[in-house]
C-alpha cells in the first residue's frame, strides 16, 4: 500500500472573526479558515514581486502558530482516531490567554511574538506533542537532514531524533510566521510595516480557544483548516509517579501494559535514556555511550539521572513540560532518586513493585544479563535497599501478567 502523502498538524489559527485573523489574512494575502486569497498588505520599500516572494511560503501554511509540527501518519495510524484523541485532549485543556503580541525578526523572517511569557503556549504545545506522539510516523533521512542545516545544539538534536523537531519544550518558540528569510534591510522595512498594522488593530482580549487540526493533501500545497476542537478544560496541575523496585520485579512489563491500556491525552510514559545497548527483549530506551550521557546531562536534557548498577540512567526533561500540561508522567526510576524527586515535584507519588524473592531471581536469571556470583551480589544489594518511604503504595507482582496488569493501570488511573 502507497503511503499517503497528506501531512497534519496541531496549529493555533485564530477564528475567522477576530482582529488576529484579519490581520494575518492580510499581512499573507490569504484567509487560512476559507482557503482563499485576499489583498496583500503592501510593505514600503518592498517591490510587489518581493513583497510576493516573502509571503508565498508563509501564505501556504496559513497564519498559525504550530502547536505539534506537521507529520505524516504513522504506519496503522487512523485519522479517526486521531481527531478522537484530539477532542478528549482538548476537552481536558483549558483555554489560553494570548500575551499582547508584537512583531519581531526571527531567523531573518518577521513573526508576530508574545511580548510576555510564554509558560502556558510551551505547556499547551507540550501536550500535544506528546498525547499525540503515537500518530507521527518517524521523519524520513531528507527531513532529517533539512531540519539539520543550520546547525543544531546538543539538546535540538535529541529533541529532533525523539520528537522529530527540534524547536519544542524548553526550545519552543511561539510565533505567528509573517514573511519568508528577508535580507536585513528588508526584514526591518517588513517590521515595520507590521507594527504599524499590528498597532492599529491591537486588542489584548485574544485567546487561543481550540486545537486545530490543518491538513496538506500535497506536498506543494497550501494546509487548510480540517476541524476544530474546543478547548474546554481546568488548568490543572499534572503529576509525577516514579515506579521503584528492584530488578527483576515486573516493573517494564507493568508499565508496557498500562500504557497500552491508559489514555495517551492524559498518560505519558517517557522512555528512559541508558548507557546500555538495546536489546530486544529489554526495556524500550533510548540507548548512549557514556560520553553521550554526560553530555546530554550537562546541557540538562534530564529532569532526573542516576547511576545503578555500572550504567547511567537519565528521564527526559520533557516531564517536566508535561506536568505543566496537566498529564501524569510515570516513569521507572531508582529508589536512590525518590529523596531528590520529592525536592523537585512537590505533588508526587510512589509505587513500590515488590514480588516474592525467589521469583525476581528467577526473572533475573532468564534474562541473563547477570550469572553467578554477580547475580548472587546483586540481588543482595536489593535486598538491603532502602524502603522508597511510608507513603509509598506498596504493588505486588507476583501474579501471571495479565492478572496484575489491569489493577496496575487502574491504580495508575486514581492518580
């Protein structure tokens, strides 16, 4: 089967009606909402044939800001399903105040920014980019190598590897795109034309009150408005569930299951990165050198790291978006960590996987990384490990699986 050549996206347009909307229409020569042309704004000093040029890309993706970037959907993936998941996670999201936005130079292009923080648009981005990760089919090499051009931190790089961008998170820029690259003296003239437009339109009452689904049938063609879906939510504040216990206990197995079995709108289960190499039968993580780790770690990609049993273990610093997002991050993590998560996430909780010795050592012994007196060792240094605390749920998992799976997503699910 031929793949589909459409692309989607999760974009902020403002509604047809407001004062951002015409704005924009004419600053790009197009009404995104009814996909049609309208009078190009003029720009003094700009020819119209280079007034066109600047406009043309921009005009093609429709004035918007990008909550979750454009993909293809992912081999398997439904587009019911994914406007299904859309409007369970915009029913839960409350609505955004817009700060007052003025115009800027970014990258050599103009944009219309926030003048004030940022906080909640990041947060709001963040959620749909990680509810609806499931969706996004992984970037081809080209892809890859477009957004590679310009050169990319350390930090960008893991971003663009794990969420296919590089802009997101703690690098997420909300902008309102107004012109293509300009050279300098044109880009200052584009500017400020648009301040002088945006200033006599301003209005401070403007919200972002839906997530919009955009749609690119082509790849040369413009993105239009699919649907709408309203943001009817509280703002609420997420929570972090570390899952400790020692190896050998169930833990991935139990988190696999709830993952598949929990709402990825309100669920995020981030993959941990280790310096171990993927191995099939093992953990889902995102495999590093050493040297990759310390790096990672020293641009603070991780929200927690810890070193256990000869690797170093990190979680992403994604969480920490999420949870601003409202959405219960679960994550397996070491019982020597809970002491300084407890520092760093004031509304946590702590499940504590135990199962009866003889059968952790029987689990060890079948995924034979450790034999011997090596695994003699380590299972005696579980034993003598510290409790994670008196406020720690205590799960046992010493039933079959698919017993033990159902009342571990359901525990997960009161949370």
């Amino acid at each position: 089967m031929t793949a589909s050549t459409t692309r989607y996206g999760i974009y902020f347009v403002p509604r047809s009606e407001s004062r951002l909307a015409a704005f924009g229409a004419y600053a790009l020569g197009r009404d995104m909402e009814r996909n049609q042309a309208v009078p190009l704004a003029p720009v003094a000093g700009l020819d119209d044939a280079v007034r066109s040029a600047a406009a043309m890309v921009p005009a093609s993706y429709g004035f918007h800001a990008t909550l979750k970037p454009p993909f293809h959907l992912a081999p398997g993936a439904r587009l019911a399903e994914l406007e299904a998941n859309l409007s369970r996670l915009a029913s839960r999201l409350p609505a955004v105040v817009l700060p007052p936005m003025r115009v800027d130079a970014l990258d050599d292009f103009v944009a219309l920014r926030p003048s004030g923080p940022g906080q909640d648009l990041a947060a709001l981005s963040a959620a749909c980019v990680v509810a609806m990760d499931a969706f996004r089919a992984a970037p081809s090499d080209a892809e890859l190598r477009k957004r590679r051009q310009g050169g990319l931190e350390i930090d960008e790089e893991r971003l663009l590897v794990s969420w296919g961008y590089p802009h997101l998170f703690w690098r997420y820029r909300f902008h309102m795109t107004l012109t293509d690259r300009l050279p300098r003296v044109d880009c200052r003239r584009a500017m400020r034309a648009f301040t002088e437009l945006n200033a006599r339109q301003a209005d401070s009452d403007e919200r972002i009150e839906d997530l919009t689904l955009v749609e690119q049938p082509e790849p040369a063609g413009p993105f239009s408005v699919r649907r709408r879906f309203p943001l009817a939510g509280r703002a609420d504040a997420g929570r972090l569930v570390l899952v400790v216990g020692p190896s050998g206990v169930g833990k991935d197995s139990l988190m696999a299951e709830a993952r598949r079995r929990l709402p990825s709108e309100r669920f995020f289960f981030p993959r941990r990165a280790i310096t171990r190499p993927a191995q099939a039968d093992a953990e889902l993580h995102e495999a590093l050198t050493a040297d990759e780790f310390v790096r990672l770690e020293d641009s603070g990609c991780f929200a927690l790291s810890w070193h256990a049993h000869g690797f170093r273990y990190g979680i992403p610093r994604e969480i920490t978006w999420a949870l601003r997002a409202g959405m219960t991050c679960v994550v397996n993590a070491s019982r020597q960590v809970v002491d300084r998560a407890r520092g760093l996430f004031p509304d946590l909780r702590i499940v504590h996987v135990v199962a009866d010795p003889a059968m952790v050592a029987a689990r060890l012994h079948m995924r034979g990384r450790e034999q011997g007196t090596v695994l003699a060792d380590r299972l005696a240094r579980e034993a003598n490990a510290p409790a994670p605390g008196d406020d720690a749920l205590v799960f046992p998992n010493d039933a079959p699986l698919e017993n033990t799976a159902p009342k571990f997503a359901a525990l997960l699910a009161r949370f």
